[in-house]
C-alpha cells in the first residue's frame, strides 16, 4: 500500500520564528513531489511541483528541498507570519499517468 | 471569476436522494479530478479524466458516477446518498503530469 506521510500533524510556532516540516514516500518509480497550501475555508493552492532529487525550489519565505532516493521532502518557513497558518500538504506522484498520493497534512499555526 | 467552479458551495439533502455536483474550469486543461476530503484524512480520489471521452475510477469509486460532458465540465453524482457520503468534496484540473493542480473552492454536502 502506498503511503505519505506528514510530520508532524500540527505545529505552533512563534510569529518571527522559522520552521519546517516533513513529507515522507515511497522512494520506488518516483515522478514528481507535490506541495500545496490550504487555508481554512479556501482551497488548496499549489506551491511547488519538484521532479529532481535534489531539488529546492523557493517562492518567497517559502523553500522546499527533496530527496527521492530517501523517499523525503522538507518544507521550510523562513519567519513566520500570521498569513502562513494553514495547512500544508504533500502529495506524491509515482509515475507519469498515476495519480496523487496525498498526505494528511500538517497544520501550522502562527502566534503573534 | 474563478478559474475552477464548483457548484452548490453547501448541500443538505436526504438518505437515498440523486444528487449531482457540478464543476468547470476556464483552464482549457485536459485533466480533472473529484477528491473527498474527510477530517484527519489525506484527500482521496474518486474520479478522473484525461478527456472528454476518458473516464477512470479512483480509490474510492463506488457510490458514485460522473461524467465528462466538455473538456471544461466534469459533474460527480451520487446515484443514492448515504450518511458516511458527508464531506467536502473538491474538483481540481491539470495541464499535464507535471504541473500542480487547480482546485476548486469545494462543495461541503452533508447527508442526514
């Protein structure tokens, strides 16, 4: 069975503060790593779309990095902001005409 | 106006009723999906297609129909609600394998 996995569920993090947190999958027929932001009552929009191990891609405050032969990709925030609460979720793609393999999410939450 | 649209945004209705959820995109892409997500779950695929004339089913397919009248319209039906049905249900299009996808805002239907 495949599966993703995000660390950790939630998170709380200081506004100022930097973070970052995991997506975990299958190392195997690896096509392309997916990230998106979801924010309460809105729907999820697409940060990045990483297809190369050792990728980073950056947008922003936001950068990701990926390792497909570990089968893990990090997404870090660089100071925190009260817009980036929202969860986050990575979704994995395993060959070009599969579908997604969504994670749960992580849930970030900012405090001012 | 949104480049994906979804419609009804809430929906009530009873055990055992039809009921349709409809969804189109301004995109021009090719792909589209129907995805449930229930609380604590990654999102799951019921649906997609590739093309007008292309339908394929997902993880969790049964309980419901669609079909793909255009390249923009991708509707999702539900042939006989039931209660375990309620969730927030997404339509999301694509370009190609690898581009993020475009989601719509969701429709929250809840079956009593």
């Amino acid at each position: 069975i495949l599966n993703v996995e995000q660390s950790p569920q939630s998170l709380h993090v200081q506004e100022g503060d930097s973070t970052n947190f995991t997506c975990s999958f299958p190392s195997s027929n690896f096509y392309a790593l997916h990230w998106y932001r979801w924010e309460t009552a809105k729907s999820p929009e697409a940060l990045f779309v990483m297809t190369l191990n050792g990728d980073e891609k950056k947008k922003g405050r936001i950068s990701a990095t990926l390792n497909t032969k570990e089968g893990y990709s990090y997404l870090y925030i660089k100071g925190s902001q009260p817009e980036d609460s929202a969860t986050y979720l990575c979704a994995f793609f395993m060959d070009s005409n599969y579908q997604l393999i969504w994670g749960a999410g992580t849930k970030l939450i900012i405090k001012p | 106006d949104a480049d994906v649209t979804q419609t009804p945004r809430n929906r009530i209705t009873k055990t055992g009723k039809r009921i349709m959820l409809e969804c189109s995109q301004t995109k021009g892409h090719d792909r589209m999906y129907w995805y449930r997500q229930d609380p604590g779950l990654g999102l799951r695929l019921i649906y997609y297609s590739f093309d007008v004339k292309d339908i394929n089913k997902g993880e969790i397919s049964d309980g419901y129909s669609v079909s793909r009248q255009a390249q923009a319209k991708f509707s999702l039906s539900l042939e006989s609600a039931i209660p375990n049905q309620t969730a927030l249900y997404f339509c999301a299009t694509q370009s190609g394998s690898a581009y993020g996808y475009t989601f719509g805002s969701g429709t929250r239907l809840t079956v009593v």
